[in-house]
C-alpha cells in the first residue's frame, strides 16, 4: 500500500481527500477540534529524550518540510483552506515564530 501512495499524483491526493470529505459531512462526521495539550503532552517524553542540538535541528527541518509542501497546494484548495474556520493550522507561522524565539534564546545560553 506505501507503495501505491508514493505513485499518485497530488491531483489524485487533493481529488481523493475531497471525496472522502463530502463523504464524512454527508454521514455528519465534521472537522474534529485539535486538542494541543494533549497531543503536546503525548509527544512530550520522545522530545525531551532528544539531544537539545537534535531537537532544534528536528524542529527546523520539519518546518522547512511543511513551508515547502504548502508551497505546492494549488491555488484554488489554497482559497478553500483560507474560506474553512480551519485555515489558521495552515498558517504555521503565526504559531512557530514564537517558538523559534524560544528555542533561539535557549541555544545561544
């Protein structure tokens, strides 16, 4: 199965997502609010059993992984995204730069 979602396309990838969408609102399953603190404290332990150097590494990598992917939405599920209560998930930025602040002051001590 890995391999066959490594072949489709992202218009087969966006194509799928929508129908499984209309499908999930047409049976009245909606969007499903993110609990942070809880996803925050499950990943917690794994975190802190990094080296702090890997840590910020990690978490720099994964941001440049993410900006990049959403560099590749299409223009139109881009203004779909923006149109949902949602969308602020899809600006990380708002969210990371304090973050990058944070792990920055941390770094430099």
């Amino acid at each position: 199965m890995l391999q066959r979602q490594r072949t489709l396309s992202k218009s087969s990838a966006r194509s799928t997502v929508r129908t499984n969408t209309r499908f999930w609102r047409a049976a009245g399953i909606d969007d499903s609010p993110v609990d942070s603190t809880a996803v925050n404290e499950s990943v917690k332990p794994l975190c802190l059993a990094l080296p702090p150097r890997a840590a910020v590494a990690l978490c720099l990598a994964s941001a440049a992984a993410i900006d990049a992917e959403l560099e590749t939405v299409a223009p139109d599920l881009m203004a779909a995204i923006e149109a949902s209560p949602n969308h602020y998930r899809f600006n990380r930025s708002l969210h990371r730069n304090g973050h990058l602040d944070e792990i920055e002051s941390l770094v430099q001590k």
